[in-house]
C-alpha cells in the first residue's frame, strides 16, 4: 500500500525522538518518574495576560478566518517590538502572520525553491528545514559544521558549497540544536555571500529573546532584503496557539499572501487577539523573568554535563539546548539515549534527529525542566554512566 502513497511523503523521516517518546510515556504509564530533556518546547504555560486575552477573544466573538497577511493590529505591534529591540524601522506590510514559525517556512519555502532546486543548510540542524524542502521538490545541501565555525554556516562556506543549482542558504540564530548565535558581522558575510549569486538569505529568528548576556542580532539590521521566519512559540511561550510569523522584502509579500491564502487562509485569529497582549510591559516583565531562569539552568547544566565528560565545545548563547558529543564514553547516540531512558528514566534526543555529521556521537539536552528537576537529571546521568558499557 505504501507504494500508493507520494514520493515526497515517503522522503520525509519522522522524528526518531519520536520512539524514545513513546517507550518514555510507556514507562511514566507504569509509574516511572521521567525526567523529560528531550522536548523542544517551554515548559511555562503561557503568561497569564496572552491567556486572558485569548479568553476575552473569544468571548468577544473573534473566532473567524483574519486577512491572509494577520490582523493589522498585530503586525503593527510586531513592528513596534522591532523598534523597541533592534531599534529598525519595519513597514508592516513587510509583515506576515503565520500558523507557527512553521508556516513562515512553509510560505518561504513555496515562494523560494522550484523542484530541483536547494538550500545551503547547516548539519546539524532543525529537521524540518530540509523536509519543507523536499515537500517542494527542492532539497537541501547540508553543510557539515562543527565547533570550529560555531556550527554555524559561514559566507566561506556558502562560497563553497554553492553550485547551479542553489537558490539559498537558510541558517538559525539562535539555532536549534546547538544555540550558537550568529552576530551582525557574520549576518552581513552570509548576506554579501548570497547576494553575490543573486541568492535567497533566509534567517530563522524564532529563538531571538531567549540569549543569555546578550541580544542576537536581526538579519533586518543588515540586509533589508532577506527573509526572516518568526514565532510567537519560544520566547513569547504560546506553542500550542500556533502562531508566528514572517518579515520579507516588500516586493515578496504579494505572492506571499496568494501562498498564504491558498495554504491556509490565516493563521488563528483567537491566537492572533490573544497575542496582541504580548508587547505588553506586564508581559513582557513575565516573559524576561522566564529567559532569566532559562539563563540560569543553562548556567547549571552546561558546566554540570561537561564535568561529566561530555563535550560541549561551543557555549550555547542562546535557546534552550545544549548540543553534546559523546565520544569520551564510547557507543552510538541512539543507544546511548535509550540507555539512560530505560535505566536512569532520563530522555534526551538522540544526534540522528539533526542531520548526518557525527550525528551518531552527539545528542541534544533540552533544559526545559526546572532547577531541580535538572540536579535531579545530572545526578541520574552520572549513575547511568557508570552502567553505560559503550
Ligand atoms: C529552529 C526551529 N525553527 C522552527 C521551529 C518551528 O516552530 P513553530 O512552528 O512552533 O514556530 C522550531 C521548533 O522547534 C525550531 O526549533
């Protein structure tokens, strides 16, 4: 039956956190206590004012479909928060909202690739960049990266690896799996590496807010030509409203609204009044408070594990990952991971999930568990390696 269904179905992989996922549901159904650092998502509900809202929304009667680009109301205040953070002046217009940061690389992805075509992406990285790619009959050219360039790609390596048939490079700062931050320096390489073969920088902003001791830097600050993806999830913690959103260069957001209102006719119109309050002072007061405390466990953990001999080569800037080879105790990712689930009952994402290179002797730590869940996590890590036959 398989064979009734797409080839760009078939080409998509699942998740493989996905079976730990489950064997980890399976055991806390039997009554084990599982310490989960494999999820990529807060754990803080969202703020009580973006809920307050959203319940007003809805007793008000905003339930219906909004205009393809968002409601005007909420793209002006994104850009009013633009001004406020980077000190950018944003039209607007250049302003779409989308279902999740997902649907902004669904909409630039579509506008973006012809069949054939492809992106320069970083190995490692989010999973889903190079399936969205695929679902257009695109591709993408992962660039193996390591610490030595931050993991992040570079306008050398764009000049490397670009042939005839790329289009673009796609890179996240902060990045997911491994936090690393691109600064302006290195934003305006990429932007200049792209441009010079009329190319497509596509930059994924979603993580921007969460960096500790610092702010990252917007692409908008040096090229008002790119694309950027954005996310009401991370930060503004609002995963399950799905809502996010895209800023383009003026003479994209035309076609960007036809995709929009083919694809989906509008992001959530609850989430979208709902989120209006988020530039609020009072919650934004709340949403620094929780990057604080992300800032605080990252400053927990990352010293933590690398006493245990992982090796964290790059300091993570910013997210909530820490991205750890795991070579010091010998063995494969995958068995690593089910090892410490199965005896320790702590999950975390085996490399595998991000891409190919060295994925097999690295894994990704989500500190999105409080303070002491995560003492309780190192603790039962260090036990775990002592039973841990690599
Ligand atoms: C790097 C990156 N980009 C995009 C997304 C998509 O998130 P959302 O659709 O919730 O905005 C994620 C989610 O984990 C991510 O890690």
């Amino acid at each position: 039956m398989a064979q009734s269904y797409s080839a760009r179905s078939r080409a998509i992989e699942p998740f493989h956190v996905m079976a730990l996922l489950a064997r980890a549901n399976e055991l806390q159904a039997s009554g084990h206590d599982v310490i989960h650092l494999e999820i990529g998502e807060p754990d803080f509900t969202t703020a009580a004012p973006i809920v307050e809202a959203g319940q007003a929304a809805l007793a008000a009667g905003h339930t219906r479909y909004t205009a393809a680009r968002g409601l005007p109301a909420l793209r002006e205040a994104i850009a009013g928060f633009y001004q406020q953070r980077y000190g950018l002046d944003i039209d607007p217009q250049r302003i779409l909202i989308t279902p999740g940061g997902s649907g902004a690389l669904l909409l630039a992805s579509s506008l973006l690739v012809d069949p054939g075509k492809h992106w320069l992406l970083a190995d490692p990285g989010y999973p889903c960049n190079r399936h969205f790619l695929r679902l257009v009959e695109g591709g993408a050219q992962l660039v193996p990266v390591g610490p030595e360039v931050n993991y992040q790609l570079t306008a050398d390596l764009v000049e490397r690896y670009w042939d005839q048939d790329t289009v673009g490079a796609l890179v996240a700062s902060p990045a997911n799996p491994t936090g690393t931050v691109l600064d302006r320096t290195e934003l305006a390489g990429l932007s200049a590496a792209t441009r010079a073969h009329n190319g497509h920088l596509v930059v994924d902003e979603i993580y921007h807010g969460l960096t500790y001791g610092m702010d990252a830097a917007s692409v908008l600050e040096v090229d008002d030509d790119a694309f950027v993806l954005n996310s009401f999830s991370k930060y503004f913690g609002m995963t399950g409203w799905r809502l996010g959103g895209g800023g383009a260069p003026p003479a994209a957001v035309g076609d960007l609204e036809k995709l929009a209102q083919n694809l989906y006719i509008s992001a959530p119109s609850m989430a979208q009044q709902a989120a209006l309050a988020c530039f609020e002072p009072q919650t934004l007061a709340i949403l620094e408070e929780r990057r604080a405390e992300f800032g605080r466990r990252r400053d927990f953990l990352l010293p933590a594990l690398r006493e245990l001999g992982f090796r964290i080569a790059v300091e993570p800037q910013g997210a909530f990952y820490l991205y750890a080879d795991i070579s010091a105790f010998g063995g494969d990712a995958f068995a690593f991971c089910q090892h410490f689930l199965e005896t320790e009952h702590v999950a975390f994402t085996p490399g595998l999930d991000f891409g190919r290179y060295q994925a097999g002797h690295h894994v990704r730590f989500a500190y999105t568990q409080s303070l002491p869940r995560l003492e309780q996590a190192v603790e039962r890590i260090a036990r775990g390696l002592r039973s841990w036959q690599g």
